[in-house]
C-alpha cells in the first residue's frame, strides 16, 4: 500500500481533464470498503505499515552513517 490514498479511486487523463469543469462534483469517486470498520482498519493498517517502513529506513540510514564514521553497531530484531 504505501500510502493512505487507497480509498481515492484514481482517474485516467481524460477523468482528470473533465473534472477541470466539473464544479458540482459530480465526477468524485470513491473505492469503497464493505463497513466503516473495514475502510478503518484497512487505513490503520497502512498506517503503521509506512510507519514501520519508515523505521526501517531510518534504522538502516543510521547504521550506514555509523559504518562510515568507522564503529561497528549490531541490532538485531526478533
């Protein structure tokens, strides 16, 4: 997933081009969940999975930076 845009149907150029003079919005779409708690879960979900991928990237930028300034560091994760 990777963002929390998932709930927004995505439009093709042509969609995109008629909703420059669409002014009532009538051309709005929206992927839509079985219940409100699915569409719920499904956004906190991603959430803290870009969260955790964050970390990830963060964890592994700093032991590169440790690397180069010459100290050794071992994490490990269970």
């Amino acid at each position: 997933m990777g963002d929390t845009s998932f709930l927004f149907a995505t439009p093709s150029f042509l969609e995109g081009l008629a909703r420059t003079l669409d002014l009532g919005a009538t051309l709005d779409e929206y992927n839509s969940s079985i219940t409100p708690e699915q569409a719920d879960f499904l956004a906190l979900k991603n959430d803290w999975q870009v969260i955790g991928n964050d970390l990830a990237n963060a964890i592994e930028q700093e032991k590169s930076n440790l690397k180069v300034q010459g100290k050794q560091i071992e994490l490990e994760f269970d």
